[in-house]
C-alpha cells in the first residue's frame, strides 16, 4: 500500500476524464505529474503539480486546470477539499478515515507493509568494501561496508534481486608486500630480531599469520632467497587475511553473496577477452597522451601507449589499458572485473568506493557503457572519510593494525547495531563524525537510541497490556475501532506511517539508504511525543484498562510503528531492541 501513489492514480484518472469532457487536449504527457507532501504540512496532506506541468502543453492557465481538476478530486470520498495554492499548485486534505486506516494496514501487511515491486526483479550487484587483503578492515572500510550492505537490503525491499560482492584485489603488488612482511613475522617466529622497512605492514595482526606460516612449513623458507618463497607465502597470506576480512565483516553483521578474485582475471584470458570486446568497437588504439595537468597519474608515461577511447563514453580524457612494456595498468583488471559482471547478467551495477576513489569514477563507468552498449547503467558512490574521537580527542591509534582503528575496534567499543546506525546518519558523501561518548548517550540528540528506545517503549508498553489482562495480538488489535484515532497528535503518527512506502521507493530509487535512517528519527519522534501527551490526556494514553476500546486502538497504532521501525532497521542491518537497559 502506497497512499500517495493511490492519490497520485486518483489525480491521473480525474484528468483523464478531463480529456474525455473536453477541458483539456487529448495527448498529454502524464509522467512528470507528481504527489507529494507539501513543503508547508499547514497547506495540506499531499501537494499536486499537475496544473503546473500541463498548462504549458495543454495551451491553458495553471489556474485553470487547477481549478477544474479541484472539483474533480472533491467528488471523490478521500478528498475533503483541494485548494489552489500559488500559480496552480493544489493542496488536497485527505479524510481521517484513511489515516485511521493505516495502522490496520500496517499491521495486515506485518514486516512486509512498504515493500514495493518497483525493482520488478531487476539484477543488481552491489559491489562493496572490496579492500586490499593485507591486513584488518579498519574504520573507512567500516562505512562502506555499512553503505553497501544497507543499499543491498533497500534494494532487496524495493523488489530487485540483489547480489552482494567483495573484489579482492589480490593481483597487484601490495600483496607482494604483504607476503614480505609476513615473510619477518616468520623470521621472527623463528627467533630472529627483524626490522620492518618503510612500505611494509608492521601491526601485530601478522605475528600469528607468521607463527602459522612457520607451523606449515617449519624452517624450509628462513634465509631463502625471495623467489624461493615469494609466490607460496604470497598465497597463504591472502588467504589468512581474507579469513580476517570475512570474520571482521561478520562481527558487523555483513555475509556476502560472492567474493571475486583479482588474481582469477591473470592468465586466464579474461583481460584479454575485455580489451578484446572493446577494440571490436573501435574503441583500442595506440597513442600518446598529452601530459596531465597537476598532479600526474601513476599510469600516465611520455610514450606510446595502448589506450580506450573513454571520452567517446563521457571521460575527460581516454584512458591507458597497457604500459608501453606490455605490463597492464591498474584500469585493465577493472574493465575485464566489470565485463564479467556485463556477462553474467546483471541489469545495473553499483560499486561502493571510498572518497579517495573519485578520479576513477568516470573512466569505470565510461568502460561499462562501452562494453554493454549503454544497456546496463553503473552508479558508483563514494563514501567519505569517517573521523573518530574518544574523551574529547581524535581516536587515531589501533596497537593492533600499527597505524589505523580497525572496525573491529569501533565494533568492540559500541556494538554492531550503534555502529551501523550512526555509519547511515550522515549521507555517503558527507563526511563523519564518529563520537565513541555520544553514540551511547541516552538522549533525543542520538538517533540511535532515540529510535531504539521508541520500540523498546512500545514492547514494554504492550508487556504492560497483557498484565492488565488486554490482549495485544495483531489480530485483536487490527479489529479495534481506529475511528477514536481522531486526535491531532495521533493522525500525525499514521500519517508519518503512511509515507513509509514512498520513502522507500525515493531511496531505493536514489540509492540512499540513509534516507531510512533519518525516516525512523522522525516517526520515533512523534511517537514519543504522543506517548507524552498520553500523561495528561487519558484518551491518548497507550493503556488504559478503564476504556478497553481506546487501548486497542492506541496500541494498534504503536504496534504499526513498531513493526515500520522493526522493517526500517532491518534494512540497515539493526536489530530492533525490545528494551533498553
């Protein structure tokens, strides 16, 4: 159920039959008619801007639709009235009853009430965190595991079929490094005194990865040249990080669907059949690019090199795919990574990245235009940096990881569900900040525990019902009399129900799952108020075993909020509290 698309189909079919009586020409584009709520809740419950963007098409004043399409609506039983506003704007209030009616609703539909088909089963990967195996998840891995994994259940909610994915990238030579600095942790477990170089890995994570590495192999690799070595611990590095990385994701609440190796796209002919795909288009040649301005690229060189034509799919600038030594750049394992995501099927392609990924936005997303000929759109999103402070000071040291806070530190400090309530609080692109003293202060300034609470207080307030001896379950309370609902403060909290279902198609739509998160502050918020309001009006009060009929509906409408609030961190990954300690 989605009241204002209801209303919207309403505005639709009254201006059909405008067309059919001769107010307006026949063959008016209808998509850009919209209902939404007003900028101003004192004009009215829902806003129209259909006079707006027909008059020009139509030859007509705005007024003059407004007004005729007014008369319209009126004749319909959900309308009370619908008043032009402005140049042609029409406010509609809606009759009580369909506000009284959302809890009923709410409750029939149970966890399933704002789920929508929008998706209409669409492939999607959603692909995430995806960072270097060397070493723990630190904190603005955190952030994006918590964007991407939030994004896929939204998206999941909005009726697409959604795959989670972490790309490893384990082709290039960071991991090279990791196996070096391993490769001392074993000396060391050896007994031998080692010293870390600038560019290795020095945290204390290691220290076990070396003593295993030592169990596996005993003294066969102490003192052998690297190519002795090199590819065997390289391997098993991986391998134990990947087993960190996948226990450090757990701990947050995040399972992927499928983990991609970087290292499966060399010599196996995969880059080859990417590049090949493209150059099939025209879009592979051989040149030399003008040197960069600022800052130079690591994949810019003064000589001939193998480029894509990217500018012809909206880059600035074409791109190299191989160095003039025949080595491949970095870009080259990406383009054939998302060609296999072309090849298996996906209708739309999200990646997650971390701010610092910016200069690659246009050149991925020009690669996945050319290689499925525009048909399937990737949207990348860019999470900004998260900055932490603990009594007052920036938080910047993790002993464990040597030179960052891993996520397993913010997870052990807060909690999984404090943790990726506060990560959805900002939008991705805004930057963070993340106060270890604030997230667990119990106060209306923190949204975590604001919403929590506002569940918790309805859980407690249904256990207090049962002991009057009122029952409490859904199929009771969905036969209450919810025309008592009449009070002002009561219609404001199903009115905020009702705009449930479209906040999730608005931010499934935009991929912005923090809109769910700000959602739940508000609805916690008049819910909260009206729990307060029940202290001095006994007709508002949630339990009132001296008017049976007015708990009922009270609590079907607190129990509706429950099961939105229940729904909405579900989909960021929370888990609703059933009380507060």
């Amino acid at each position: 159920m989605n009241l204002f698309t209801d209303i919207r189909s309403l505005v639709l079919e009254s201006l059909d039959t405008m067309v059919s009586d001769g107010t307006l020409p026949a063959g008016l584009d209808l998509r850009n008619v919209s209902v939404e709520p007003p900028r101003d809740a004192a004009h009215g419950d829902m806003a129209t801007n259909a006079a707006m963007v027909l008059a020009k098409p139509a030859k007509m004043k705005p007024r003059d639709i407004a007004d005729a399409l007014a008369a319209k609506l009126v004749a319909d039983d959900r309308i009370t009235s619908a008043e032009v506003a402005g140049p042609g704007f029409l406010n509609l209030r809606l009759a009580a009853s369909i506000w009284q009616g959302i809890p009923k609703a709410v409750l029939e539909a149970g966890l399933g009430f704002g789920r929508s088909d929008m998706g209409q089963g669409l492939k999607v990967n959603v692909e995430y965190v995806s960072a270097n195996p060397t070493g723990p998840l630190h904190v603005g891995h955190t952030r994006g595991a918590v964007f991407g994994d939030a994004l896929a259940s939204l998206l999941d909610f909005a009726g697409y079929d959604v795959t989670r994915e972490y790309y490893i990238n384990d082709g290039g030579g960071q991991v090279d490094v990791l196996a070096r600095s391993v490769y001392l942790r074993y000396l060391e477990a050896h007994g031998q005194e080692v010293a870390f170089p600038d560019g290795t890995y020095p945290g204390d994570y290691l220290k076990e990865t070396g003593k295993a590495l030592k169990d596996k192999v005993g003294d066969a690799y102490v003192d052998q040249p690297e190519e002795v070595w090199l590819q065997e611990v390289r391997t098993f590095s991986t391998d134990a990080m990947m087993v960190l990385i996948r226990a450090d994701l757990k701990s947050l609440g995040v399972v992927m669907d499928n983990f991609y190796s970087e290292k499966s796209l060399y010599g196996t002919g995969r880059i080859e059949a990417a590049i090949s795909e493209l150059d099939g288009k025209g879009l592979i040649y051989q040149g030399v690019l003008e040197p960069p301005k600022g800052k130079k690229p690591e994949d810019w060189e003064p000589r001939e090199q193998t480029l894509f034509k990217s500018t012809e799919h909206g880059d600035d600038v074409d791109r190299p795919v191989k160095k003039s030594d025949g080595a491949w750049t970095y870009f080259a394992p990406d383009i054939a990574y998302h060609y296999d995501k072309v090849d298996r099927g996906f209708d739309m392609l999200i990646d997650v990245f971390g701010a610092d990924h910016g200069g690659y936005v246009k050149r991925m997303k020009a690669a996945v235009s050319a290689l499925s000929d525009g048909r399937v759109p990737l949207d990348i999103k860019l999470t900004q940096l998260v900055k932490l402070f603990k009594d007052g000071q920036e938080f910047k040291m993790s002993k464990r990881a040597g030179t960052f806070v891993t996520l397993r530190d913010v997870v052990d400090l807060v909690g999984a569900d404090v943790t990726r309530f506060v990560m959805l609080t900002r939008k991705n692109d805004a930057p963070l900040d993340f106060d270890f003293a604030k997230v667990l202060e119990q106060s209306k300034d923190n949204p975590v525990f604001y919403v929590q609470y506002a569940n918790a207080r309805i859980c407690s307030t249904l256990r207090k019902a049962v002991v009057e001896g009122i029952a409490v379950d859904d199929a009771t309370l969905v036969a209450a009399d919810l025309t008592l609902l009449a009070d002002d403060a009561q219609i404001t909290v199903a009115k905020k129900l009702a705009e449930w279902p479209r906040l999730v198609d608005i931010a499934a739509r935009t991929h912005e799952p923090h809109r769910v998160a700000f959602y739940l502050y508000d609805l916690a918020s008049d819910l909260h108020g009206l729990y307060h309001m029940g202290k001095s009006n006994e007709n508002l009060r949630f339990v009132n075993a001296r008017n049976q009929s007015a708990t009922h509906a009270n609590l079907a409408l607190a129990r509706a909020v429950s099961i939105v609030i229940s729904a909405g961190l579900g989909i960021l990954g929370v888990t609703p509290a059933q009380e507060m300690r």
